[in-house]
C-alpha cells in the first residue's frame, strides 16, 4: 500500500520527528496492509511539542517504510521541487497495489500530484479529504489578513477545480465526515462516508465514572471546554461571545480552551476586558493526550463555533468523554449525533442563540444527565480500530490491482460538470 498523507514530519540536524497520533496510523494501516509506504511532507525547524523521534516510532512498526517531500507551498519553491519529485513518486507508485491519496491545497499539494501519477500509470486509487479546503480558504477572507485574503481571491477557483477534477478521477472517494461527503459526493464515481480518529475502545469514558458525572452535575459551575486550534476558523471569538453572555444571563460556568493558534493573544486581551478571567482558562497547548481526555471526560459540556465546511475529530473526542456537543449546525455534527441525540445545535454564526441553549440547560441539570448518556450512546461506533478496519476493507474491496494486460486508464484532467 503506498499512502500519502499530508502530517508533516519535522527535521532538526539528522533526526526526523513524527506526532504520536500519525504513529498510530502507521500501526494501524500496517494491520491491514503487509507493506505500507507512506510519503509525508518534510519541514526543517522545531518540531511541535510531544512529538517523538522518528527512528523510535518506526523501531516497533514492521513493513512500514516512510518516505519524505518537501513542505513547498509556494509556487516557485513548489515548481522547484517538482521534477525531482514527482518523478520519485510515480517510482514509488508504480510498485504499489493500494494506493491512497489525501489532498488538499494547489502549490506543494503533493497528494494531488500523487493521483496525477496514478492516472498516468493507469493505477487504481483512493482520495482522501477530511474537510472543504477550497471552502476553508474562502471562508478565511471573514477573518484573515491581508495577505490570507489575497491567497483566496487567487487561488480559490483553481484550488476547487483541481479537487473536483481529481475526485471525479478516482476510483474510490474516502471523505471523513458528513459535512466533506455532502460537499463532495455528486463528484465522485464511489464515495464513501468514513471517520479518521485516534481514540481506541479504553479511551471511552467507563459507565461508572459517566453514572458519576451525572450525579454530580447539578451541585457546581457549568463545566465547559473547547479543544482545537484557536483559529480564526474555529470561532474562538465567537466561542467568546457565547461565554460573555452567558454572564450577562448569571449562569455560573468555568470555561477552558484547550489548543494553540493565532488568535491566542486575542482571546486572553479579550477575557481580560470581559472581567472573566477567573472564569476562562486558556491553557494553550496540551502535549498529553490523556490530559485532554480527562479534561474532555470532567467537563459537562462541549462549546464550539467552528465557521467552515470540515469534520473535526475534537468533537467525536467529546461525544467519547460523555460530554454532549453544542454549537454551530453542520451536516458533520448533526450526522454524529443523529442516532441519539446528544447535542444540541444552533444556525451558523448564531452565538446568542447558543448561549441561551446553554442557558436553558443549566436551568434544567437533569436534561444535561441525560443529554451525557445520550452522547456517550452516540460514540459507541467510533474506534480507531474500528474506522481504520473499515476503511481498509473499502481499499481493498475497490482498489484491487487490474488484472495483466488490462492496459492504462487515459484521463485527462478537464473541468468537472458541475463546477
């Protein structure tokens, strides 16, 4: 199986650094699959917090074998890189039964150039997306600057035809999350919903300690959390807006954001000129996951206000913990709690109507007991086992290598009907 997969792994001197949870995926392909390569993006520099060597991940992980490209977004460094590069993935190509590709991006999207390969060798393979990236960069010009706005007025329309384009190619469409599926489904010849998460059956919040959670919810403070990047993509000053007027409405809470980003800085000059800094914490990032569990397991609720079409795993994290989800309506969300009904959603952008929902469930401690029981029923099928088996069997179900003789697919890439 060869993989490309968009994670970057980060070089300081000799030594690569890889993040944990992309070492689970590697375990996890490799249960499924007897050889697995898996190209990632290279990036020099300070790798990110809790981060591990790369020769040590790969020490315990047999027939994985990872190869690197470089990190080049820019149009002349990414065109610099092309001729050598591309000609190292179609060799890598070439030798693959399964083949994989995340994309997202137009300069340095070295996924898209992988399934550009595969046409060309008349390959069979899969693409993979796990949010709207032409839709992300469109939506950046609400809270981006100048020169984020700019790169959407440019790059937007190509950005989306090139994703159409390569979907509407492939023999198998693997979109994480019902918001990505709906947005690209009408393009792709086979697409399949599917979840990419890291959380195995353990990790779920027991039955005692839920009981317990529930028991003990109507004797303090609201408990809210947030766990992501404080990105302007995720609403962190919408997220804000919500908890500042949940104290005009004297609902006791005590709020967390958990995740670093941009707009850090911002958040903690804006709780200060609220008066709520003894009520939100900004913990900034959190290298251990556990950490991030426990927190996500003690807390009672939920909150986000994410602007853009993707499927964010912070919230299948949550529905684990026993906490119910409450935010921005979207077909990932509403899909994740269809079954069960834990969460409450309200219209995009709409953060007073939120915090009211918020309010009207303090009021009503016993509604938020049942609304816990009815999240943690709504994340018994998310297992990184579980997910990862699933999409396997898609892989080898609809990719099985053509039989000799069969001869290459030719398909050029033109604009897709429906652009």
């Amino acid at each position: 199986m060869v993989l490309y997969a968009p994670v970057p792994v980060f070089r300081q001197g000799p030594d690569l650094y890889i993040e944990r949870q992309a070492v689970n995926g590697l375990r996890l392909w490799a249960r499924h699959f007897d050889q697995v390569t898996v190209v990632m993006p290279e990036k020099p520099g300070p790798h990110p917090e809790g981060w591990m060597p790369l020769a040590e991940a790969m020490a315990p992980l047999t027939g994985v074998r990872l190869e690197t490209v470089p990190s080049a977004y820019s149009p002349l460094e990414f065109l610099r890189c092309w001729p050598h590069h591309h000609r190292r993935l179609r060799a890598l190509i070439a030798q693959g039964d399964y083949l994989s590709f995340a994309i997202g991006g137009l300069f340095g999207d070295w996924g898209a150039v992988c399934a550009m390969e595969a046409l060309r060798l008349g390959k069979r393979f899969a693409i993979w997306t796990d949010r709207v990236e032409s839709d992300v960069l469109r939506q950046s010009r609400e809270w981006g600057n100048w020169k984020q706005q700019l790169k959407s007025r440019l790059y937007r329309r190509p950005m989306a035809w090139l994703e159409r384009a390569l979907i509407s190619r492939a023999d198998l469409g693997l979109f994480h999350g019902r918001e990505t599926f709906d947005a690209y489904a009408r393009f792709s010849r086979n697409p399949q919903l599917v979840h990419d998460i890291h959380i195995s059956d353990a990790d779920h919040i027991t039955l005692s300690r839920l009981r317990y959670k529930r028991a003990v919810v109507a004797r303090r403070p609201l408990r809210i959390v947030y766990a992501g990047r404080a990105e302007g993509m995720k609403g962190p000053m919408d997220w804000l807006s919500v908890l500042e007027r949940l104290a005009v409405l004297n609902v006791p809470f005590e709020a967390e954001w958990l995740g670093d980003g941009s707009c850090l800085a911002a958040m903690r000059a804006r709780v200060l000129r609220a008066g709520l800094q003894d009520r939100v914490r900004l913990a900034g990032f959190v290298e251990d996951h556990a950490e991030v569990r426990a927190r996500l397991q003690h807390a009672d609720l939920f909150l986000f206000c994410h602007k853009t079409a993707e499927s964010p795993r912070c919230l299948i994290e949550a529905l684990t913990a026993g906490t119910p989800i409450m935010g921005y309506d979207g077909a990932y969300a509403r899909d994740l709690i269809s079954a069960h009904g834990g969460g409450i959603l309200v219209p995009r952008g709409e953060s007073q109507a939120l915090a009211h929902s918020v309010a009207a469930l303090n009021a009503d401690r016993s509604a938020l007991g049942h609304l816990m029981t009815r999240a943690h029923a709504d994340a018994a099928p998310f297992t990184d086992e579980k997910v990862f088996a699933h999409r396997s069997e898609l892989i080898r179900i609809y990719l099985a290598p053509r039989t000799p003789g069969a001869g290459p697919r030719r398909a050029k890439l033109r604009p897709v009907a429906g652009h």
